[in-house]
C-alpha cells in the first residue's frame, strides 16, 4: 500500500542522503571486510524521558517507513558522492542497487513508551541497517518530541479542541510533520495546508490582525469578513479595545456568531469579561478561542476559565521546551559471521556516563494491574513470560523489505489516546516526576 491508497497525494522523495556521512564509510570498511552482510539487529530507544516527562509517545513511525521504502540512491546521489569521495567505486556500485530487504518491527504507531523501551527494531545485513540510523532517528526524535507535547496539551484541555498552528515557527518542512504529530498526539486541526494536504488533517483559520488593520476601521473589517465567511465565522477582538470589539461584532453577524478569539493580554480574566458580554449580547452561543504563546502550563491554568478552544504554536513545534526525544539507534546483536544462518551474538557498548546499553534482541511488553492499569513496562531477551504473551508492544512494520503496516492518522490518533487513557492518573499530571510506571529487565 502506497500514500495513494490512503488518500494521502504526496510521496515522499528520495531519502538516501538524510543521513550521516559516517554511515557510508563504515558500509565501506565493512565491504572491504567482509563483515557487511553479517545479519544484525539495531534497535532504538532512549535511556531516559525528557525532564518531566511521564510518559512518550511514539510518532512518525508512518513517516519512518515511507523513508525506509525511498532510501534510494539514484545517478545524481551517487554522482554527488563520487564527486565529494565520500565512498569508493565498489561502495558506490552496491549502493548503486541498494533496498532495504530486511524487517523492521516496533510499537505501533501513537503508543506510549518510557525508558528502554525497544520503540523500533532493525534487523537485516549490518550494510543495509546501518545506512538507515540517521533518517530513522531525525524522524522518530523530532515527531515523538512534538507528539508528546501535544499530548500534554491535549491533557490539559480535556474535552476542548486544540488548533495546531506553529508553522511560522519552524521551518517549513518540519512544521508539517510537527502538526502530523500533533494530530497525533491529540490536537483537531491545523492551520498548514500543506500538512491537510499532506496527511488530510483537518484544517482552520480566519483572519489576523493584519485585515483588521488594513480597515479604515474594525467594523469594516468585521463586516467584510462577515460577508465573505458568513456568521459562522470567528471574529479577532484583541486588535484595539476587547470589549468595543466584541459589541460590534455581535451587532454584524447577530448572535449566529460562530467565535470571537483573543490572543493577547490576561487570558483568564478577558475570557471572563467577554463571556459575560457576549451572554449580555444574546450571544450566548458564540465560542471563545485563545491564542498567544499557550503552553500546557497556560492551558490547564485556562481550566476554568470560559474557554471552548485552543490555538497553540511556538510550544508545540518546539516540544513545548524539549525539542526531541534523545532517543539512539544502537547494535544489540549481530552473527558470528556472513553466512544466513549463523547464530546471533548479542552486543552493547559499555561506558560510563550513563549510556551504558543493553545487549541481545528484546520484546517488550506492559504489564497491567487488576483493573486494567499499566503498572511495568517489562522488557527482556529470551522467551516471553507466558502471563505477558497477550500483552506484547512490537509489531510487525515492514516485512522482507515491503511495509505490512500502514495506517491512517486517526487510526494511530485513537490509538494513542487508548494508550494515554490506560496509564496511571498521575501520568497527565504536569508537576515534575519520573516515568508513570517502572522499566522492568527480565
């Protein structure tokens, strides 16, 4: 299945070069070795949450195996890197070929995770797995960050929507896939187009203070957005005086008025103050939007305020203060030697410093309480423990080379909002603490 049948018009180009340039000189001195072709296991995951944090989330995983699927290297790649000599002719005649044919497992998409969490697994020759570590990182490091966020966001505001809207906050390609994650992470719309055009989010938007400047006065500028967007539309009231605007706003558009949004001042006590206006008014059905630098901090503080909306950007594309995820692509394992059917060595580097890892191929799985409450996320390295058979994380992504495992958006969203709901009540708590359940090694 390609992103055609999912609906989805774009295809992502060609991702040989995200990578890094070690990643192709060690394929060469493992040609020149003879050791590329040694089957091998990497997995990824991170050694700690960012400070905190309760909980991850995974996201990107659809975007991983597009990447994985397009890790080409066609005449102008390899012209750019015989050019530059980055590799030699024999590397530059395998990668000349090269397709990833091996699998890849993980957690599916919009699950929770926490420290050593095998969150992807990677196995196949050492040359075909060790050129994917970069892409595969840039990914799951920078959607899982943003997806995170946005599911603390989604936390705090409890049944009220959040608009993605950090575009302008963030390089243009990058905003695209941060509102993909936030969409998975909890959030209902965007304003990108390009990313409702990409992933068929939801998108919104109206007007900003620009077309109201552009007015010789704000009920010009009410009346003509009015009669283009109709009454449903919502109406920016901060430009000059909140509580004039608000009055000439219900007088244009009656109390059909879809919203009014403020985005700036004292949030709290302007959306009171307009709420109790707009009841005074008749227009008693007209939604109240928030913007301005919102946090998960400033969401939940909006708790109790009149609010029905969230607008959120710089914080959410930035991973509202922890822009990624620190997670690592590391070997776990690898064979004696090149033939298919040798045994597999378990491997892990040892350091002080605490990236210490954890050798040999792992399942995971959560374990739950009595009533059905995660309470261990439990990894280990031989056979499962029969109790936790039913229980396993990692799923099947891409089998010899082709993807078994796409999805759309809102099944991975549903999934992630599932997941959040079965960890314990002190997980969406924004107080700082550990990991919402403990990592078990068995």
């Amino acid at each position: 299945m390609n992103t055609a049948e999912l609906g989805l018009p774009v295809d992502v180009p060609s991702t040989a070069l995200f990578t890094d340039h070690y990643e192709l000189t060690m394929l060469q001195g493992a040609l020149q070795g003879g050791t590329a072709e040694r089957r091998s296991v990497f997995e990824v995951f991170t050694r700690r949450l960012p400070e905190g944090r309760r909980y991850g989330v995974v996201a990107g995983t659809g975007r991983v195996l597009d990447a994985v699927e397009n890790f080409r290297f066609d005449a102008d790649v390899l012209g750019f890197l015989r050019e530059r000599r980055v590799v030699d002719e024999p590397t530059l005649e395998w990668l000349s070929s090269y397709r990833f044919s091996g699998d890849v497992w993980g957690y599916p998409e919009g699950e929770v995770y926490f420290p050593g969490s095998p969150i992807l697994r990677v196995e196949g020759t050492f040359a075909e797995c060790v050129l994917l570590e970069t892409v595969i990182l840039s990914i799951l490091n920078h959607d899982s960050a943003i997806a995170a966020a946005a599911s603390r966001m989604a936390s705090a505001a409890g049944e009220r929507p959040l608009i993605e809207m950090g575009a302008r906050r963030t390089h243009e390609l990058a905003a695209v896939a941060a509102s993909r994650a936030a969409y998975v992470g909890g959030f209902t719309t965007t304003s990108d187009l390009a990313a409702g055009f990409r992933y068929d989010i939801p998108t919104v938007g109206t007007s900003a203070h620009a077309f109201t400047l552009l007015h010789d006065t704000e009920r010009d500028a009410f009346q003509a957005q009015v009669h283009s967007l109709g009454r449903g539309t919502t109406l920016l009231v901060d430009t000059y005086d909140v509580a004039e605007a608000v009055r000439t706003a219900v007088e244009i558009a009656g109390p059909e008025l879809g919203a009014v949004r403020i985005d700036s001042g004292d949030l709290l006590l302007v959306a009171h103050r307009v709420r109790q206006q707009l009841d005074e008014l008749g227009a008693v059905d007209t939604k109240i939007t928030v913007t301005s630098d919102l946090d998960e901090y400033a969401i939940a503080s909006l708790a109790a305020a009149p609010v029905d909306a969230y607008g959120v950007g710089t914080q959410l594309v930035t991973g509202s203060g922890h822009p990624t995820c620190s997670m690592v692509y590391k070997l776990v394992a690898r064979a004696e030697s090149a033939d298919p059917q040798a045994p597999l060595v378990p491997v892990a580097k040892k350091s002080t410093g605490g990236k210490t890892s954890i050798g040999g191929r792992k399942w995971a799985a959560r374990r739950l309480d009595e009533e059905g409450v995660a309470e261990a996320e439990v990894i280990g390295t031989g056979a499962v423990p029969t109790e936790l058979n039913d229980r396993q994380l990692l799923v099947e992504l891409i089998k010899g080379g082709e993807v078994v495992a796409r999805e759309p958006l809102d099944v991975v969203r549903d999934r992630h909002a599932a997941a959040r709901a079965n960890l314990p009540l002190s997980a969406t708590q924004l107080s700082r603490g550990e990991a919402v359940i403990p990592t078990e090694y068995v």
